[in-house]
C-alpha cells in the first residue's frame, strides 16, 4: 500500500502548480486530487519496498539452491559416466 503521506504531498504539490483560478473552488481540490491519485496509483501493480527486499532474498535463496544442485547433478553425472565407464571396461574384459 502506498504511504498516504506520500500522496498527500504528492496533492499538495499538484494543488501548489494549480493556477490561482482553480485553487480558489475551495478547499475540496485538495481533497479530490488526493482521492483521484490514490484511485490510479491504486491500479498500477506496484509493490512497497520491505515486499521488494522480502522477494529479492527468496530469489537470492533460490539462486543459492539452484547453483548447489546443479553442482550435485554434475557430480552424479560424473559418478554415473564413471560407472558406465568401468562396467563397460568389465564387460570388454569378459568378452576378451
């Protein structure tokens, strides 16, 4: 959710850049620009910053697992040619 100290600053600024003209409908302008903002910044698909750093860690620790079991599938593979490797030798010997 966004900070609604934010958006209220956000407001307030836009209303500072209003001509005099529409600053002087009242103070309501305030009020509906600040309904306006959060109602599009309520659409847009954005996340605060603790829920950003939260899923950057989860990517991180997946990246770490992911790194440790394709260097596990390495090894295996390796111990698996190895063993075919030697039980093929074994078999040429027999033949011999």
């Amino acid at each position: 959710m966004l900070d609604p100290k934010k958006i209220e600053q956000i407001a307030r600024q836009i209303q500072d850049s209003l001509p005099k003209g529409v600053k002087e409908f009242g103070g309501d302008v305030e009020k509906k620009l600040r309904m306006i903002l959060q109602s599009q910044l309520g659409k847009l698909d954005l996340v605060n910053r603790e829920e950003f750093d939260i899923q950057t860690q989860v990517l991180l620790r997946t990246r770490e697992k992911l790194t440790a079991m394709e260097q596990r599938l390495s090894e295996l593979e390796a111990k698996l040619e190895n063993k075919n490797v030697l039980s093929a030798d074994y078999t040429a010997k027999k033949e011999e």
